[in-house]
C-alpha cells in the first residue's frame, strides 16, 4: 500500500495539473469570444454610421453643418412623435426616393457594367 500513495499522489498532481491547463484553456476561449463578440459589435456600428452618412449626402444635405442637419432630425422626430402616420408617410417618401434614386444610377451604368446597389 505504501507504494501505492506515491502513485496516487502522482495520479492526482497530474489530474490537478490537467485540470488548470482546461481551465486555462477555457478561460482563453471565453476571453476570445467576448472579444470578437465586441469586434463585431463594433465593425456594426461604424457600418451603420458609415451607412447613415451616406444618407445624408443622398439627401443632398452633404453642405449642410452639424447644428442644421440635428436641427432638422429633431424637428421630423417631434413631428412624428406626433402623428403615427407622419413616420409612415416620412418612410413612403424616403424609400421613393431611394428607389428612384438606384433606378437612376442603374440606368446611368454601361451596359455589361456592374452596377453597385444601395
């Protein structure tokens, strides 16, 4: 029996040692996928800002300050937050003119030509 503690000891050095290399490992892991979760987060919201600024120069408001273009979401958002169908019909005459606005860039395009889409 008293050969057997030393190899019990050893059993239980290498299954502790073990388990603090899989910890480790799944520390690493979680710390990774956290990380990539805020990169993504992250790459969404500067596309979503890059998205918006093109907005604005859709709109032909690329001249405009930042005082007159807040100025101007903040009197559509008081509007709307009046009237549900104010929203309604600010998003009618919003996505008219996009489409018309790609259906213009589409027939400026050469023919065989990718055109980019919106």
């Amino acid at each position: 029996m008293t050969e057997q503690r030393p190899q019990l000891a050893a059993q239980i050095e290498r299954a502790t040692k073990r388990l603090t290399q899989l910890k480790a490992r799944e520390f690493l892991r979680n710390q990774q996928a956290k990380t990539k979760a805020k990169g993504e987060v992250r790459r969404a919201d500067a596309h979503r800002k890059i998205e918006l600024g093109g907005l604005v120069i859709a709109a032909g408001l690329k001249d405009w300050d930042c005082a007159e273009l807040v100025g101007a979401l903040l009197d559509a958002a008081d509007r709307a937050s009046h009237s549900p169908t104010v929203r309604l019909g600010l998003r009618k005459r919003g996505l008219n003119y996009l489409d018309a606005r790609k259906a213009a860039r589409q027939r400026t395009h050469y023919p065989g030509e990718m055109g980019r889409s919106d």
